[in-house]
C-alpha cells in the first residue's frame, strides 16, 4: 500500500496499523511469536514500496548507466538520476552536483578523510571530533592522523550524554582544521545541537562534517541550513536498501578535491600519459555504482515524504515519552544517556544481567533489541561499561511492542537478576 494512503491531511498522525501492512517482515514470527522489532538504530525494515521498485528495476530496465545509447541503459540512467535528484530535494542541497552516492556513512566519511583530509593536512593541524562518536567517525581520523601527522582532539560528554560545548569551544584553535561531528548519537539517542556547534566552527573558517546516519530518519535535514560543509548517511537506516549511502559535500569543495577511488565513469579522457577527470558529482563515483541501491533509496524517500517527516518525528517522540515511562517501572533498570533532547533511543542496563544474556531471553520472547558497545566503545569506556541494550523505535512501532519488552524484561530479571 502506497504510503499516501496512511495518512489523512498535513496534521494527521500516523495510521500505525495500515503502516505496518506496507512491511512484509512485520508479519513474520520468531521462535513461534510475533516479531516485535526494536533494532531500528542499527537497520530498519524495507516497505513494499522499496521492494518493489528495486525488483521492477530489476525485472524491466537493468543495464549500466550513462554509457549506452539503447533504450535500457537509458531507462537505468534516468532511474538512477532521478534518485540522485530525489536526495538532493530531501536534504535541500542546492545541487546534484553535491548529492555522491556511497556505500554508506562509513564510506563517505573515508571519502572525506582521504580526498579532503590527506591532501590539506599535515603536522601540527588539528582534527576535532566528541566522545560521543559512532567508530566510523573515529576511525578515518586516527588513519589520517597517522597518514599526515595530524593530531586528534576529542571533545568530552557529560553524565547524560551530551557534549560539553564550552569544552568543545576551548578546542577550536587555529590548528583546528576540520570538525567532524554525530547529528545523532547511535548508542545513547542524544541529538547534538549542531548548528551551535557549526556556527562556533564557522568564527575559525573551519569546516564541518557531520554524521546524520541517526538524523535522516527520523527528522527534516536541511544542510542549507545547518550550513555543514559535508553530510554522510545511509540508505538502511532509512527504509532503504544496505549498501548506499549519500555523501553532501559543498561543491567549492568538492571541486577543489581530488578524486580517491580511479576507474570507470570518474573519466573523461584516459592515455598513458595523464588521465582528465570527470566533473561532479562522477569524479567520487568510480565504477558501476549500486544502481538498484539508489533507485530503492529514492523509493524510500519517496515513502518517508509521502508520511511526513514532521509526523514521523512526533509518531516517534511519543513511542520514545512511552517507553521511557514504562522502563522506568522495571526494577534494576538503569538509562544510560538521558539527555533531554533525543531521538527514539533507550540504551540501559539490567541489574546482574549482562546485556548479551538480556539480548538472548528477549529473542526467545520475540523481541529483537541491539546489546554490545553499539560501535561506540569510548561511549561504553566513559559510563564505565562493557555494553548497554538498547531499543530503537520506528514510525512503524507500537506501544504494544514496547509492553512486550517490558514484560521480556522482567522475564530476565525473574530468570538471571
């Protein structure tokens, strides 16, 4: 079912129920009970409509793009651009000419790092990132740094996971030349006021990179106006398919920087003697790219628009009030990240029950929810824990889903604590 029909006027809230019909895994079972699916930081669900126009791709128009003249190469070329154009209207970047596909957020960080970062950094710069960051936007930098001889800063958190903007603030320098920055912190949920923190990194002229793999999802994203040099986020995490991604980078930079991957469709002229490379946005998309990838991105963007981002958000907003509400009741619960502005994220411990063993009962009672570092161990370092569990809300989530994992919950406890 088209998504259109989920919804009835601009101020309508969501219509949870025929939602759920447009996500064939939500019908399924685990270990004989209805799947209740609270993993959604980690990958959301795919709707039919997602589905369906990968398979049509697939099944009526697959052939390369922009290399051939026949009919089919030019249907994929005009699928496969107009997804390009589809990002660049969700996001409100002022041209296509920004809009990279990548693989996903790790990808385009890596891209950054290396055709933006390698060639402008060296000894004595500094990159400036927080405590709060996913390892995909560590990582890059450490590499970087040890490529350059550049220094990584890291600004630090507070006890309910949000970054310290003064400490943050006395970190800009003038050796500070980039600052790279989650819009959305994957293991606690917290949103960091991010136009603070550009604008502060705007006064030293230094550019910003942002992490909006947890952002796009669940909120309206404008990089016009959050004014960041670069935005990187990934199809999965927003009803589209694993394996694209979206690199935004500001065209005056994007020009200036070299290409970091060579081959195919990244050319317009090759001889021995000197390769000239192609224009934006192909020079950083080298190779066949992931062409069904972007065409079930643009179908869930397509989706997202059609139920609103605004509804989407506060559909959210309240499963998140909801469950903080009732995990509060569970003894031995603790919240880990408790920040007053957050997406739909609960990270929390159990008492004497490790997070994996946690992780495991719940499954066997049909709920599916994250345990383990979250790809964040300097998070888990600073609260002084090996891991946390943590569930992750969708539009597509009920409250009763969230019942089901309190009274998972308290089966551990009766089981383990």
């Amino acid at each position: 079912m088209n998504a259109v029909h989920a919804v009835a006027g601009s101020s309508a809230a969501l219509d949870v129920a025929t939602i759920r019909r447009d996500f064939p895994v939500l019908e399924r079972t685990v270990r004989g009970l209805p799947l209740s699916y609270l993993d959604n930081a980690a990958s959301s669900q795919r709707p039919r409509a997602v589905i369906d126009a990968m398979s049509r791709y697939y099944e009526t128009s697959h052939a390369n793009v922009h290399r051939g003249v026949h009919t089919l190469s030019q249907e994929a070329t005009d699928l496969f651009e107009g997804a390009r154009e589809k990002v660049r209207r969700f996001i409100n970047a002022k041209s296509t000419q920004e809009i990279i596909f990548v693989r996903g957020t790790t990808e385009a960080i890596n891209l950054v790092a290396q055709s933006y970062g390698r060639p402008t950094l060296g000894p004595g710069d500094e990159i400036l990132i927080s405590w709060l960051e996913h390892h995909a936007n560590i990582v890059p930098w450490q590499m970087l740094c040890q490529q350059t001889g550049a220094t990584l800063q890291v600004a630090p958190i507070t006890r309910s996971g949000e970054v310290d903007f003064d400490a943050f603030a006395a970190l800009l320098s003038p050796r500070t030349k980039l600052v790279a920055l989650a819009h959305v912190s994957n293991a606690l949920g917290t949103i960091i006021p991010v136009s603070r923190f550009i604008a502060a990194a705007r006064t030293r002229g230094v550019p910003v990179l942002l992490d909006g793999a947890q952002a796009v999802p669940h909120m309206t994203v404008d990089v016009q106006a959050l004014n960041c040099d670069f935005y990187a986020f990934s199809g999965h995490k927003m009803c589209g398919p694993t394996g694209i991604g979206v690199l935004y980078g500001r065209e005056s930079l994007l020009s200036a920087m070299p290409p970091w991957q060579g081959g195919g469709d990244m050319i317009l002229a090759v001889s021995f003697e000197k390769t000239v490379y192609n224009g934006l946005p192909y020079k950083f998309e080298a190779g066949t790219p992931d062409i069904a990838g972007a065409i079930g991105l643009g179908a869930a963007i397509d989706y997202l628009e059609a139920l609103g981002m605004e509804r989407i958000a506060a559909a959210e907003h309240a499963l998140l009030d909801y469950a903080n509400e009732r995990l509060a009741t569970v003894p031995g619960l603790r919240f880990v990240g408790t920040a007053p502005d957050k997406a739909a994220v609960v990270s929390f411990t159990l008492d004497r029950v490790h997070p994996h063993d946690l992780g495991t009962i719940l499954d066997h009672e049909g709920v599916a929810i994250r345990t383990g570092h979250h790809c964040a161990m300097p998070v888990m370092e600073f609260f002084g824990l090996p891991a946390t569990a943590r569930a992750s809300f969708a539009f597509y989530n009920t409250p009763a889903e969230i019942e089901r994992l309190v009274a998972a919950l308290l089966t551990a406890r009766e089981m383990l604590g």
